[in-house]
C-alpha cells in the first residue's frame, strides 16, 4: 500500500476535489470521524467545513494547516468499504491524528480503488501535531497495515515482469483523458527521440497523435500541442486535448528540451550502426512490407509507416524498444530513407544497404558482426506472426511504470495547489 500526504492551507480545495467526485456518482463518503453528521447522510462542502472551524479559529501559526492523504492498495487487493475504513482509522490513529476530525472519501472513478482523507493538522487548542519524520513513519505504518491486513507490499510488484497493464488508448472505453495521461506521461522518461515527428510514430503505436498550434492573442503569438487519440486504422479518433491538462512535460517547450537531449545522445555512431546493422539484416531476405517488419519485431524494433493518400511513403521511422532509441530512416542512411522504401515496396526497386563503417577498435567491429545474430529479447518472447500493434504494446507494460489506475485529475489538483501557493507568496 502507497501512502501520499499532501499539506496546503487550502482546507476548502482538498474538501471540494473530493465532493466533487461523490456528487458526479464518481464516489462516496466512507467515514466520517468527529465531524457534524447530516440527517440525511448528505454534504455539501460548507457543512463538512464547520467541524474543522474551531481548530482553524485556534490556528497559533501553522500555515499548511490542511493534510490530504490518499492510500493506494496493490490493485489486486480485494478491499471492501468495511476493511478500507479500518485500514483509515488505523492509519490516522497510528501517524497521529486518530483525535482529530477527518473524512474519509473513497474514490470509484478508476479501477484501482483508493481511499482520501482529509484532515487538519492543528489540534483543538491550535498547536501543530509534530510532523517530525512523517514520510518514514507513513512508510512504516503502511507495512505494519500490509502484515495486519493481508495487503500486497509496493516491492512485491518488482517481481511482475511480464504483468500486462501499459496498454494502447481505446477511444471506444471512455476515459480518454486518463489513457492519454498515463501513457504520455511515462514515454519521454524512457524513450530518446530528437524531433516531433518520431514523438508521433513513437505514440501512433498507443493509438495517440499530436499536432502544433500557433496562435497569436493580443498581440503575443503562443505555442502550444494538441494530443488526440486515434483508431486502430491511425485516424483521428475522438476531440483534442491541450498539452496544459497533462502538465507541463507533456507541452512543447519541454519536449523542445527532449529533443535537444536526445540529439545529443543519439550523436553516438556506434548507437545508430548497431540498429542498421539489424534493420539491413532484416530487410536484404524481406520479400514484402510485412515480412521486413515482421523479422525486425523478432529484434524488439518497430516500424511506423506513414503514407499520403496516393498511398506514397513520405515518412519511415524505426521504434528499438531495447535500446529505447526513436530514428528516422534518413537519419541512419539515405538507402533506410523513405524515399528508398517507397521505390522498394510501391517500384519493385531494392536498394543496396551499405554496411556501417565501424571504427578502427576491434571490440566494436565484435559487437557489430554479433548483433547479426542476436536473439530476440526476452520481453519480445510473446511475439508471434500474427499478432497486431496493440498485443505489442499490452506487453510492452512489462518495460515501463505501471499505468493503469493512475488518478491524474488527482495529480493535476496537487500541482494545481502548488501553483497556487507559489503565487500566493509572490503576491506578499
């Protein structure tokens, strides 16, 4: 179980971000400790906050007075309403605050259930409740409720390797907001790519695209990025997003330093001959299209076509989920360009592939020759003929942080409090 604890002064945020979700049927009141109960058993967020007054009136000096606590299971835990009030209780006796008036709000809008308490962190007469080592604390009473309570521990998930959870966006489940949110939120952490357009072709294989808005607003122009989802034929799915609503990773001036990066660690000649080595071992037997791709996904390396709509390749690009390297064809040779490729599949007209210049060090001609006949990688061991884009990237969650079940409205509220705190001591 993962503990999060957030402080703010903003008591009546934290109190609404949960209200919220109980009014829109996105979930519910579990429990409510020292606090005015309604006859009805309904709140509105002006009710909840009366039972906090008297400890704000008291407030000596405490600035962040207000305590948000989410507590995450292991989304295989079985946990009903009766064992997450338990879990609540013991944990708020445990770090402190057991005497304190707190609410208790589960969340349904996500697969994986959690559980968010709300609280204040000055007692009745006004003093602060020590927080003196809390995170070590927090992760000690996790452990203690885990052992009690029969709950699966955060490291046992390390041992998951080939757990199926990063999955490709389906316009069709709904949600599509969070689906975006949890894949472009993890792919630029892992993957190097040095331009837009391989940012694209990584995301075609998750079903999203991007596209670049210019605009100019009272006389200052801005830049921004729309995410949109796709269907399973690489056409536009569904309405755009802004970048601005999955944070700022997501939006183009940090991207911008992305590229910058991945330019510069891409520079390597040694890393750009070792996958042409593999993509003009796959390509000299490849009677067709789908042969070439599929011998270079036994390698652990996607391919994204792209075509106009005469059908003429315009643009190649090659994904090496082992390397986690994105290159354009161009990039690695004129003959790996898309022009070669279209003269290739759409003429019947093969170009010879040049072999890489290796350097003078004999280690490195070894390792070229040796990737001739490299074995897949274990995480492509699922592969076979027939399998589609979509059954590569369920698999592909075995690589990258789990996804599946992150609350990113929640995560959007934190970094929109933290903002706001920052403008609010600006203002001083």
């Amino acid at each position: 179980m993962i503990a999060k604890i957030g402080r703010s002064s903003n008591l009546y945020g934290a109190l609404s971000y949960n209200q919220i979700k109980v009014e829109k049927e996105r979930g519910e009141i579990l429990l409510l400790n020292k606090m005015i109960e309604s006859s009805d058993g309904r709140y509105t967020v002006v009710q909840l906050l009366r039972s906090f007054e008297p400890y704000l009136i008291n407030n000596r000096n405490t600035e962040k007075h207000s305590l948000h606590i989410s507590l995450n299971p292991d989304p295989k835990d079985r946990v009903n309403n009766e064992l997450f009030c338990q879990i609540a209780s013991d944990y708020m006796n445990q770090m402190g605050y057991g005497a304190q008036p707190f609410i208790v709000f589960k969340h349904t809008d996500i697969e994986r259930g959690h559980i968010h308490i709300v609280t204040v962190c000055v007692d009745e007469n006004g003093k602060k409740i020590s927080d003196q080592f809390e995170k070590i604390r927090s992760m000690s009473v996790c452990r203690t409720l885990e052992q009690k309570y029969g709950l699966i521990a955060p490291k046992d998930k390390k041992n998951s390797r080939n757990e199926k959870i990063f999955r490709p966006v389906d316009y069709r489940a709904g949600d599509i907001k969070r689906q975006i949110a949890s894949v472009i939120r993890h792919l630029p952490e892992y993957y190097q790519f040095q331009t837009l357009g391989e940012y694209n072709a990584l995301l075609s294989l998750f079903n999203i695209t991007t596209e670049k808005v210019d605009s100019n607003l009272q006389g200052s122009s801005h830049r921004g990025l729309l995410y949109i989802p796709l269907d399973e034929k690489g056409q536009k799915a569904g309405h755009p997003f802004k970048s601005s609503l999955f944070g700022k990773n997501a939006g183009l001036a940090s991207l911008e330093l992305h590229f910058a990066k991945g330019k510069e660690a891409l520079k390597d000649p040694r890393r750009k001959n070792k996958i042409k080595v593999i993509i003009s071992a796959a390509l000299r037997p490849a009677d067709d299209e789908a042969s070439f791709k599929k011998q270079l996904l036994d390698k652990g390396i996607n391919v994204v076509v792209r075509r106009n709509s005469t059908g003429r390749i315009y643009g190649i690009t090659f994904i090496d989920h082992t390397s986690k390297a994105v290159f354009n064809g161009s990039q690695l040779a004129k003959e790996l360009s898309a022009n070669s490729f279209n003269e290739y599949w759409n003429n019947d007209i093969k170009t010879d592939v040049k072999e890489p210049i290796v350097q003078q060090h004999k280690t490195a001609v070894s390792n070229i020759t040796e990737l001739h006949e490299v074995e897949p990688h274990h995480w492509f061991d699922f592969l076979s003929m027939d399998q589609n884009r979509g059954d590569l990237l369920v698999a592909l969650g075995g690589l990258l942080p789990e996804a599946q079940g992150e609350d990113y409205e929640e995560q959007d509220f934190t970094n929109r409090m933290k903002k706001k705190r920052k403008n609010t001591k600006g203002m001083r």
